[in-house]
C-alpha cells in the first residue's frame, strides 16, 4: 500500500481551512458589515442572506474536512498503535471536532431563527437595541458566543494537526516507538514487582 496519501490530506486541510476562515471572516466581515448599515431594520435580513449563501459551502468543506479525517485516522491507524503520544493527540483533535461540528449546527439553528425574526431593529447582527423583542435579543447574545466559538475551536483544530505533522517526521516516530515499546516491556516489570510486595505483605501479617 502506498504511504502517500494526498487526497485524503487535501480533503482533511482544505476543509478545515474554509471552515476556520469561513467562521472568522463571517464574525468579522458579514457581521461586521451588516451592523453599518442605516437601517435598523436591514441589519439582520442583510447579514442573514450573507451566512445563508455560505452555508452551502460550509457544509462542502465540513465534509470534506470529515472524510479526510477519517480516512488518515485509518491509514495512520498501525502508527497511533506504536508510536507514543499519537493516540492521545487523535483523542484530543476527536474532542475538538465534536466541539466545531455542536457549536456549529447549533449556531445554524440559531441563525436560522434570527432570519426568521425579518426587518427587526437591531444594533447589530449580535447586538440588540431598545427596540429589539426579548427572544430575538437572547438569540443574539447566543450568537455573539458562537461565532467566536466556532473560529476558537476549528483553529485549536489547526494547531493539533500540525502538531499531529510533526509527530509523522522520522526522529519523532523513531522516539515514539521505542518510548511505546519501553513502556510496554516495563508493565510485566511492574507487576512483578506489585505482586512481590502484595506477598511480603501477606508473610508478614502471617508471621
């Protein structure tokens, strides 16, 4: 079987990278905008119809991001099994995918009641104002949360994965190994030495 296996990391970084950049350009550059224009009432329609032209895409890179990162986790699957340190990083990046992908549909759910609330006055796409009813202002301020949650965790995403790079250089798998392989040469150690001291123990309270 071939080592290489381009797809499957251009599928894992392309759509990790839109989705990352997606979210904070979204926090930044449609929210930002949208809380400019004059119109109160136009703030949140505006900046809707922007977040729902990219949740096709989203949903494209998100994916995609799943799909290569699935298939490295089988293919480097034999190496998280001997090298030291691979398996717990593959559990830390499983727990910040799962994090992005709630925080994420959750913050479509909240959006997509927030595009329903139409021409409301607002301050701004996370901003309410005097005017704004009280269930669209709590979806706001859930908002605010998200949208910075989502960028946060998908670029902790990022940083593993490059971690997770370095760790595949020949030195560190080397290091890995033979820290794997100590390990498990001394676990029957311990036990010996745990059993020996249970029967010392047990001597001496017969004696």
């Amino acid at each position: 079987m071939s080592e290489r296996h381009t797809a499957l990391r251009s599928m894992h970084d392309l759509g990790l990278a839109a989705w990352f950049g997606g979210s904070l350009m979204g926090a930044l550059g449609v929210n930002g905008a949208a809380a400019r224009i004059s119109d109160s009432t136009q703030r949140l329609p505006v900046a809707s119809a922007g977040w729902a032209r990219w949740t096709p895409v989203n949903a494209a890179a998100i994916g995609a991001h799943l799909a290569g990162a699935v298939g490295e986790l089988a293919t480097e699957s034999p190496r998280m099994m001997a090298q030291s340190g691979v398996g717990r990083m593959s559990a830390v990046k499983t727990a910040l995918t799962v994090s992005a992908l709630a925080a994420t549909g959750y913050s479509r759910l909240i959006g997509m009641k927030l595009q329903n609330a139409g021409n409301t006055p607002v301050s701004g796409t996370t901003e309410p104002n005097y005017q704004t009813p009280t269930e669209v202002a709590h979806r706001q301020r859930q908002m605010k949360v998200l949208q910075w949650t989502i960028p946060a965790l998908t670029g902790a995403l990022v940083v593993v994965t490059a971690y997770m790079g370095e760790q595949q250089k020949p030195g560190q798998v080397f290091r890995g190994m033979l820290g794997r392989a100590g390990g498990l040469m001394g676990a029957p150690m311990t036990m010996g030495r745990l059993a020996a001291t249970g029967a010392r123990r047990r001597m001496a309270m017969a004696g």
